[in-house]
C-alpha cells in the first residue's frame, strides 16, 4: 500500500532580500521604471515587488513586473515551482482585469509545471485541478471543466479504498476554507480533497449540471467518512448539499432523506437553538410541503417554535418560524388556529425589522389573507392599506398556493 505524502507547497518561499529600494520618479501618471539588474535574485524582486503592486491594486505596475517575473522563469528547468508561482499570480491578475482568454493558458501551464515537480502519485494536485475547474466555470472555457473534473473524480474514487488517515478532527469541528485557499500543511491531503470537491460541485449544481455536482457530492462524502468517521458535522454538510441538489432536479423523496440525515446529525452536535439546527430543520420542512406531507412539516415547525420560547434567537428567525408555521395552518385551512401565530410573527418582525420595513409586508398579507377568511373585512382593509403604503403598489393578499 502507497502511503499518501502531505502535500507540496504550490510556491517555493521567497528567502533573498531585496538588494535595495528601487525609486519611481516623474508625473503619476507616468509609467515607474521597472528596470531590474539580471541577478540570481531577479526573479524573487521581480515577482515580490509584482504581488505587492497586485495587492495594492496597481494593475498597470503589477502586469509588467509579474509578465518579467514568469519570463524570467521560463529560463529555468523544467518543473521549477517558481514558474507555477508567477503564471498563477498574473493569471490571478489577468482575471480580476477580465482578461480571462490570457489567464486560462497561464493557469493551464502552471498545473503542467506542478505535475512535473511534483507528480500525482498521492493526490499532490488535486486541490490545484480544483481551482483549475473552478475557473473554466466562472470565466475560462466551460467546455473543459468536466474532463478534469471526471479525471480528479477518477483519481479520488480510485484512491478511496486503499487511502488511510493520518488523524481524526473532532465531531463538530468545521472544514473550512475552498481548496484555492487551504494551507496545505494543516490538513490531511485527502481533507483537501473534499474541499475541493464541494467547491465545484456547487458551481456545477448553479450551472445545472447536476449530474456531474452530485459525483463531486458523493466524492467530497465519501472522503469525509474515511478520514473523519460517521459522526462529524461535515458529513451533516454534504447531506444537506445532495438534499439542495435532489431539490433542483424535483427528486422530494432523496431530498427528504438526506435532509434527515443532515437534520439528525445536526441536532445531535449543536444545542437545540444554534441556527444551524434551525436552518436544517427548515430544509427539511419546506422538502416535505413540497411532498404534501402538511402534519409533519407543522409539527417541526411547532417544535423550533417551542425552542424559541425558551432561548429566543437575535436573528429574526422567531419570527420566520411563526410565518411558516401559521401559513401551513392556512393551507390546512385552521384559520383559527393561525390568526394568533401570524398575529405574533407580524409582532415579532415589525419589532425586528421596523413597523414600516418592506420586510414585514409578507407577514401583513398573510394575517390580511386570514383574516379576510374570517369574515373580518374592516382589518382585513386596514392591514392591506398598510401594504400599500409601505410598497406604494396595490398589492393584493393572494391565496396560498396549493
């Protein structure tokens, strides 16, 4: 068995000092001389001063110091890191320009130098394909982000079985950070490999390519498991997003499955009142309206609405609860029953938001819509005279969709 190897550094650390203060004279609006003796260290003072002008929004500067920069690299030997370190800097510089058709061969040849130095024995560049797919997705050329994703997925897939962790996180403990971002001595590299995962697995769900998102899912799952066990909060995290997912493609029954499972190891973790027990209580909830199933979602409702009462949240929710829960008593047409929640929840979010906030608008229609089923007209009129006067419209309290 291959014993998996920590994960090499994209960037070699820059030791040699800087050999003196380079001046910029003239107008402002004068380009600074960028001038640089050829030196051993060139291409540290080069790539130093281009990141520091990259950071201080000097596009112009950094562009031509950090273009000298991967030209001097480029005369180095094959696999040197330094080069990887300069085209992932300008690439980084190129697209915040919008210059996406000039970043993507950068980024594309900084993979290339990495997997001369490095290799992919043990998954070294998974986390760096990650961020290559993640810019074919959001600027570059979205033709080419399944293949590499299909070839990380093999690698990962391929791995599993024989991958053994070199620690345990503590349940509840969160993964943090997208795989562009993640030190990689901190971490296991196969956490790493679930970041990245999840990251573009939530790009290829927004642009409804969902069957390859759900791959990433189950990927960034199945390695959670292995190297966190069955008991981590990040495995509640990628039930919820097959949940989200098994929403977009109108598959309620998956949804509701794994929205439990999210739910369960969620309330299992955090106290009762954390908001992300709510969240994924919620979730669920609205799956299962979506499925017609009314009493169990009301009775969900009803228990966070319990869990308020004794530790009220700071964050609106309360009052969220209250709406949910009273506008399932009107698709369930107990309009008695949900004349005082909704009295309540409008109570509670004008106390929040403000009497005259827009946010309280959908709070005055559906007690509006209540009451006009009442028989109380004259509040009925009142409450939706208000509407219109904080959206300056005619809006009518429609009826609950069925």
């Amino acid at each position: 068995m291959v014993k998996l190897k920590k994960s090499s550094t994209v960037g070699v650390c820059l030791t040699a000092a800087l050999l003196g203060a380079i001046a910029i004279s003239g107008p402002a609006s004068s380009a600074p001389s960028i001038a640089i003796a050829e030196t051993p260290d060139a291409w540290d003072q080069l790539q130093t001063r281009g990141s520091s002008a990259l950071y201080l929004c000097q596009y112009g500067v950094a562009e031509r110091l950090l273009k000298q920069a991967v030209d001097k690299a480029r005369s180095f030997p094959p696999g040197d890191l330094r080069l990887s370190k300069s085209e992932d800097e300008l690439g980084k510089l190129l697209s915040i320009r919008g210059r996406f058709s000039e970043a993507e061969p950068l980024y594309e040849e900084s993979l290339r130098v990495k997997e001369t130095a490095v290799g992919n024995e043990n998954g070294q560049l998974i986390p760096a394909m990650g961020t290559l797919v993640r810019f074919y997705l959001t600027g570059g050329t979205m033709a080419k982000a399944e293949p590499l994703a299909d070839k990380m997925l093999l690698f990962i897939n391929g791995t599993l079985a024989s991958a053994r962790p070199t620690f345990v996180m503590k349940p509840g403990q969160p993964l943090q950070g997208w795989a562009g971002q993640a030190s990689t001595k901190v971490r296991d590299p196969l956490i790493e490999w679930a970041i990245s995962c999840d990251d573009i697995a939530n790009l290829f769900q927004a642009k409804q390519n969902y069957e390859t998102a759900e791959k990433l899912f189950k990927a960034a799952l199945e390695v959670k498991t292995t190297v966190l066990g069955r008991d981590h909060l990040s495995l509640a995290n990628s039930y919820d997003s097959l949940g989200s997912l098994c929403m977009a493609r109108k598959e309620y029954l998956d949804a509701e499955s794994y929205f439990r499972d999210s739910f369960d190891m969620t309330q299992k973790i955090q106290p009762p009142e954390h908001p992300q027990v709510y969240a994924r209580l919620d979730k669920l909830a609205k799956c299962l309206i979506q499925e017609g199933k009314l009493p169990e979602a009301t009775a969900l409702y009803e228990r966070a609405n319990a869990t308020f009462k004794t530790t009220p949240p700071k964050d609106g929710n309360a009052a969220r609860v209250l709406l949910s829960l009273g506008n399932l008593y009107l698709e369930q047409k107990n309009y008695e029953a949900a004349e005082p929640v909704l009295e309540q929840a409008l109570e509670m979010s004008e106390a929040y938001h403000g009497a005259d906030s827009i946010a309280v608008v959908p709070y005055l229609d559906r007690l509006a819509y209540d009451l006009y089923y009442l028989g109380r007209k004259k509040e009925y009129d009142d409450l939706h005279a208000r509407v219109n006067e904080i959206t300056a419209v005619d809006v009518q309290p429609g009826p609950v969709s069925q």
